[in-house]
C-alpha cells in the first residue's frame, strides 16, 4: 500500500550514492505525480529545516557552515562560512559543523534550550577541540550532557585534542568521543592506528572513519582497512581489545 502524499521526496546525502538516488526517483515517479530529487550531494541549499524530515527528531542545527577550511572538509564549499541561525527548532542532538565558531550570546540561547530538553544533550556534530577553554568547559558544565564529540584528523590535532580533554575531565571517558578521519593524503594503516590508540591513550573514545572524496564511485579500501575501522569505530570491539590487552578501562 503507498501513502498518501501530495510529492516525494529523496534526499541523497554522500555523492557516490546519486545514482541509487535518481534510481528511486524514476521508480517513485510511477505512483506519484511529483517527486523531487536534492540533498547535500546535489548542493542543496543548507538553511532552516523542518523537524523530522530528512533527520531524526531530536536532531537540531543552530548554525550551518563552517569558518575551518580543512583540506578535507566539504562544508565551506557547500555552505559557506559559519552563519548562526536567528531561529532554530528545539532539540538535543546538536549537529552544527562548529558550534564553538557561533557567539557568546548564541551560545547562551541553545544552553538554554537544551536545559529545557527532556534528554540530555549530545553534541553529535563536533566540538573543535583547539576552541575549547576553560571559560568553554564552564559553559557545557552547566548544562545535562549524554555525549560529546571532538576530533582529531591529522596527527598535528593530537595536542588540542589533549587539552581539551584536561579542561573536560569531568565527562566520563565512554561519554568523550572523537571523530578521527583515517586514510587521508597518503596516510598509512600504521599511521592511522598510531593516531587512533593516541587518541585512546588521551582519554577519548575514538571514531574512525575512512576518508572519502566527492566522487561518484568510493573508495575500494583493502580489507585492512576496513578492519581497522571497524575496530576503532564500534565501540564495544574497541573496549573488549584494550580492556584485554589491560590498557585504560573505560
């Protein structure tokens, strides 16, 4: 049985899958009159956005774009440099890009929002680890935190990382995740896994992930590589290997 619905919509997140996306939208066209085909990997517009589609409920933006202009970051180039939102929906997943780039004041806002929030909040979209002070620590001290996210995507980023894990001492280890991109500008698998047990050793749980560039085809990492980032990017595989080895119980 279709719903009813006035037109469809497909929202294709990553390039590669572009061509699945026009797949679905040739086979929706036959049961409806309208359906319409975007998303980040067409370069649609990111601005305001209606709870529930396209994201999960409980998923917010507060600001899009992004001031960084990382090698590997697609952001600034599809939206621009960091914008706060004058409005945003009520949520406790906060996914800007750099939420720590917005202002004091905008700052205080979305503290208060999430104060609000029948959850507590978890910063899935990032913090950049190197714009985390003591002044910043205080901030998210005042308010329920699940989870928070950092990164650390070269080896240099290893040292703001560390700071900012003194200044958030407070957050348990498991709660204290990092974004680490791996296979990035020739990097090896004994590089990476350097990179990622360093940044175990610093007191985050890490999260790898196999870089990929804007193309329509992926990346056809070796089997190595995939196990590697299956290891470090499941959580419980990751804990069940250190707790084993005895190495920083988490």
């Amino acid at each position: 049985m279709r719903p009813p619905a006035d037109e469809v919509h497909v929202s294709v997140t990553f390039t590669w899958d572009k061509e699945e996306g026009r797949r679905l939208q040739e086979a929706w066209a036959q049961y409806y009159p309208i359906v319409k085909i975007g998303g980040p990997a067409f370069g649609s517009p990111a601005s305001e956005f209606d709870v529930g589609m396209y994201v999960k409920l409980g998923v917010t933006f507060t600001s899009r774009g992004c001031n960084s202009r990382c090698r590997w970051c697609l952001v600034p180039g599809r939206e621009g440099l960091l914008r706060e939102l004058h409005w945003f929906p009520d949520g406790y997943i906060i996914n800007d890009n750099n939420f720590l780039q917005t202002s004091a004041q905008h700052r205080v806002e979305v503290y208060r929002m999430l104060r609000e929030q029948p959850k507590p909040a978890l910063f899935a979209g990032g913090l950049q680890p190197s714009l985390i002070t003591a002044e910043i620590a205080i901030e998210l001290r005042s308010i329920r935190i699940e989870e928070v996210f950092l990164a650390a995507d070269t080896a240099v980023a290893l040292r703001p990382l560390e700071k900012a894990v003194k200044h958030l001492q407070w957050i348990p280890p498991h709660d204290l995740r990092c974004y680490v991109l791996i296979g990035f500008d020739g990097e090896t698998i004994e590089q990476a896994e350097k990179r990622l047990e360093a940044v175990w050793q610093i007191g985050c749980l890490p999260f790898a992930q196999l870089y990929q560039p804007p193309a329509e085809r992926k990346i056809e990492y070796s089997s190595e590589w995939q196990d590697l980032n299956r290891k470090w990017s499941r959580p419980a595989i990751t804990k069940a290997i250190h707790s084993k080895a005895g190495i920083r119980e988490t």
